[in-house]
C-alpha cells in the first residue's frame, strides 16, 4: 500500500519556509542526477534556491491537481507554512532497499517539496548540495542521444 502512515519531518533547507514556491525538476544522465529550481515568491522572483543531487533513485514531479490521495496534508506534522520535508519511513524507501543494496545507495532519503502548482519526490542517496541564485543563470545540459 502506497498510502502514508508516518509523520512528513520538515527538511531544513533555506525555503523550507516557502508559501507555495514555483518548484521545477531538471533531470541529468538519464534521471541518476537531478536538479531542484524552488522559487518561493514566484517563478519571476529573486532568490532562487538550486538543489543538486548527485545520486538520484527516483524522481517525480506532478501537477498538484492530479496527485494521487496519499493524506499528506493530514500527517500530524504538517505544519501549514512549511512547503519541504522528508518522509523517513517512506513505503517507497521500504519498497527500494534491495535496489537500493545493489546499487550501494546506503543512505537514501525521501524528499518532497509542495510548490504552487506541482509536487516534486525525489529518492536519493547523499547530501544534496544547496546554492542561492541572485539572478538569472543559464544552466546548460548536454545529452548524447
């Protein structure tokens, strides 16, 4: 079962405090590496907050209005002006430790950050890396398809 009997724990990142942030997800080698862009006053705003994970198991990113019914909203908790958290006793978490094992990924944590208009969850091993954008920057990606 896929639904949430655990308590969301707040991740302590400098926009953990963000009311409805502009959330976006950039993927890298195949989705193993994977990027956060929160914006919390808007996607136009300044700071901006990039997120790097170097080793990523999965990620998502949805519309909020099509999330499947998972009850976050009703974990004890929740704290109403707080948009990031991890979910330390995620089924998914529970359901990827043999994977995980295989692909020595020994400290995964589940993260999820409620934007304005989307969810992102990602799964993955280490310390991500924090940066605050002043002003725009142009991140380029290359792929060899």
């Amino acid at each position: 079962s896929m639904r949430t009997v655990t308590d969301l724990v707040r991740w302590e990142v400098p926009f953990a405090e963000g009311r409805d942030p502009s959330v976006g997800l950039i993927t890298e080698r195949g989705g193993d590496a994977a990027m956060l862009v929160v914006a919390p006053s808007g996607t136009d705003q300044y700071p901006k907050n990039l997120v790097r994970f170097d080793r990523v198991l999965v990620s998502f990113c949805y519309e909020e209005a099509v999330a499947l019914a998972r009850d976050y909203h009703a974990l004890t908790c929740i704290e109403h002006s707080v948009c990031a958290y991890l979910w330390s006793d995620s089924p998914w978490l529970r359901a990827s430790s043999g994977v995980a094992d295989l692909l020595g990924l020994s400290d995964l944590q589940h993260y999820l950050v409620f934007g304005g208009d989307s969810i992102v969850e990602l799964i993955a091993s280490g310390q991500p890396k924090i940066e605050r954008l002043d002003s725009p920057r142009v991140i380029e990606l290359r792929y060899e398809v």
